[in-house]
C-alpha cells in the first residue's frame, strides 16, 4: 500500500547516522520530546528529502523497532543493516498517518487537525483558513490566509483566537489592529 504524502503528517527530518549500527538520529518538527506521538514498534513512511536518497519518490514504508529520547532523538529501523546501508537513504523525511496519533484528551486538539478551518470574525463573519502553524520556542504561530489573499502570522494565544470549534470547524480570531 502506497501513501502521498499529503496523506499523511510531516513529523521529523533525518540526516545524520548514529554509530556504526545503522540507528539514525531524528530532528522532530515539535521540539518538545514529550509531546512526540512517535514511538517504538511503530510503522512510519520514509520520503526522500534530497536526490543522493535511495529511498523512492514514492516514499516507503518502514517500521520503528526502538526510539530513544535523550539530547537528540535516535532511531533503529527494521531493516537497516548498518551505516553504510543507512547513509544511501539519508537524508529523509519522516511522515505518520493521522490515524496512528493517540486520542485526545477533551478539549484537547491536535493542531495538525485545525489546517483548513475557517477563520472568523467574533461576529461570523469568514475572515480566511488557517494555512498552517509554527513554533517559534515560544509559543505556537498561526499563519492565516485572509480572504483578500494575504497571509498573516499571529501567535496562538487567546487575545488572537479566544475559540476553537472543533466540531463546527471555524477558529475565532480577533483580527489585530494595525498602525502605520
């Protein structure tokens, strides 16, 4: 079975071995280990992040027998003989299916979940969709496309978006005023 990768959610980038066993060092995109859905005995998609990458454009499935979380996050993958056969994949992408994150607690989200959702007005009125998210170290960053095609990046904090709804699907946003 063959996946798209927008299909599927973006977790980490891998460039570097580590050791001579084949075990690969992760970069997470969420910084904060303790939120990380990956996990041992997992199964993940590997996409080619550059051409020297032998892995298909396509991309592969591939299956996490160890992940340790420590000052860089370090990886076995079923498979992987050792480090030269690593470093003919390298470098590449990490992508998970939706369907493999674990539940959320109640009035919890994922913000993966919140890509696409309209963005209103406190009054209704449609404002843009939220076309992404970021994290400055900070805190979170929404990057909303207005109607009238710009794009603004705001933090995810209440005094920008006070609601989330999920099951109707729309984000309140207080838009900013802006001076000159």
């Amino acid at each position: 079975m063959t996946k798209s990768k927008d299909q599927l959610i973006k977790m980490a980038f891998a460039a570097h071995p580590h050791g001579i066993k084949g075990e690969v060092e992760f970069r997470l995109l969420n910084p904060n280990q303790d939120e990380s859905v990956l996990d041992d005995d997992m199964d993940v998609w590997l996409f080619p992040a550059a051409p020297k990458s032998k892995i298909p454009e396509q991309g592969q499935q591939w299956h996490i027998v160890k992940l340790r979380f420590g000052n860089k996050v370090i990886c076995q993958l079923d498979g992987i003989r050792d480090r030269t056969h690593l470093e003919t994949l390298l470098p590449f992408e990490i992508f998970l299916d939706r369907e493999s994150f674990p539940d959320v607690d109640d009035g919890e989200v994922y913000l993966v979940d919140l890509i696409d959702m309209m963005v209103v007005a406190p009054s209704g009125e449609e404002l843009g969709k939220l076309e992404s998210f970021s994290d400055n170290g900070m805190q979170y960053l929404f990057e909303v496309r207005l109607v009238n095609g710009e794009l603004i990046t705001l933090p995810y904090v209440d005094a920008f978006f006070p609601n989330v709804d999920v099951e109707n699907k729309k984000i309140t946003m207080i838009m900013p005023e802006f001076t000159e």
